[in-house]
C-alpha cells in the first residue's frame, strides 16, 4: 500500500527541521565545510531526502539568509507601526537590532560577518531568482532603516537621498562594530562587565543621533524654502 501523501503543514515542519540544522551546521563549520552529507547524518535521514525539499546546498544557505532578514526586518516594521514617538521609535529600533545581533547571533554572524557567497556571485546561475529573492529581504532593512531617520528630523530639512544613505550606513557599521566585539567575546576581555559597554554603546548612538536630528549638520542636511 502506498504512502499516505505528506500534508501541507508536516512538509513545512520538514523543510523548517531542515532548515534550523542546516543553520546550526553552518553557524558552526562556516558555508565551506557545509554539505548535504553532513546536513543528512546530523537529519538521520539520507541527502536524497533532502534533494526532496531543497534543490542544493546554496539554496539551503540563501533561504537561511531569507528567513533571518526576514525575522529581523518584521520585528524593525512591527516597532516602526507601534511606537509613536520618534525618538522612542528609533531608540527602539536601535536595541532591537543589537538585541537580535546577540541574542540571534547564529543568525546574525552568517547574515553579516561570514565570508559566504552573496547575490552577486550567483548571477548568472540557475539559483539566481532565490539569491534575488534574499537580497531584497535583506534591502527591507535598508528601507526601514533610511524611512525612519528620514521622518526623525520632522521633515524640517530636506535628505537627500544619498545623505540619508550615509546615515544609515553610519549607524549601521556602529551598531555592527558593538555586536561584533561582543559576539566575539573580544569585549569580554577587556572589560569585566561587557553588557553594561553595549549599554552605554548603544545609549550613546542614541544620544548622538537625536542631536544630530534635533541641531543637523548643515553641510549636509539642506533647510527646506
């Protein structure tokens, strides 16, 4: 008698099971030594039955990067609709992405510090639309991120484009320096109270981002007519 078919919810728990390994192996070897052997005896399952749900090992990889901007992404959008005030808004917006960077860090580390492929390196391959589909999740951050310092400043002065850019990039290699010191227990060394660095870090991004909105730099920030 032949196999009942898998129903919708037990295939999605497969692909998830899958998934969550997946990201513990290359959270811990690195993409490089990632296969779908070791993938498959860590599964207790043989890598054909793997080839089941996902096409290769980049895919595997470029859903993982999907599912962790995405994660992080909903949690920036969700404080971005519920938390009225500005500065609140961006203060908490702030902490949330330290707070996954740490918290999170089996993610964070392959979605920013790894030396894994990117999109640009699968343009042109057959896995080229999954790694399209990962880089404009990733982009969401980017578009949050530029949409809340925009409406900071109250829309006193006019951002270019390329200004608000920079800003964020600014605040994101800071925020990143803080949650990769720490992930890498290099702060752990130096000081005997590492949480309370991140703290004040972080409660200094926040000071000087709100000063910066409240008395902006004209060089770069134009007054509107």
């Amino acid at each position: 008698m032949p196999k009942a078919a898998r129903s919708p919810e037990d295939i999605e728990s497969i692909k998830e099971r899958i998934l969550d390994v997946a990201l513990s192996i290359i959270n811990d070897q690195g993409f490089e030594h990632f296969s779908m052997r070791k993938l498959a005896a860590k599964l207790g399952i043989t890598a054909t039955t793997i080839y089941n749900y996902y096409s290769s090992k980049d895919e595997l990889y470029l859903m993982i990067l999907t599912r962790g901007f995405g994660l992080l992404s909903s949690t920036l959008h969700d404080l971005q609709q519920n938390v009225q005030d500005p500065f609140l808004r961006l203060e908490a917006m702030i902490r949330a992405y330290v707070d996954f960077g740490i918290k999170d860090s089996n993610y964070y580390n392959i979605m920013f510090t790894s030396g894994a492929p990117k999109y640009l390196d699968y343009v042109g391959t057959d896995i080229e639309p999954v790694a399209f589909f990962e880089k404009q999740t990733a982009l969401q951050l980017l578009e949050i991120t530029s949409r809340e310092f925009s409406h900071t400043v109250h829309g006193k002065y006019h951002l270019a484009e390329e200004d608000i850019r920079y800003f964020v990039i600014r605040l994101w290699s800071s925020l990143h320096g803080i949650i990769a010191l720490y992930n890498s227990r290099v702060l752990h060394e130096v000081h005997e109270r590492p949480e309370a660095i991140v703290e004040r870090m972080v409660s200094d991004l926040v000071s000087s981002f709100r000063e910066l909105a409240e008395n902006p730099d004209r060089s770069l920030l134009r007054q509107d007519d």
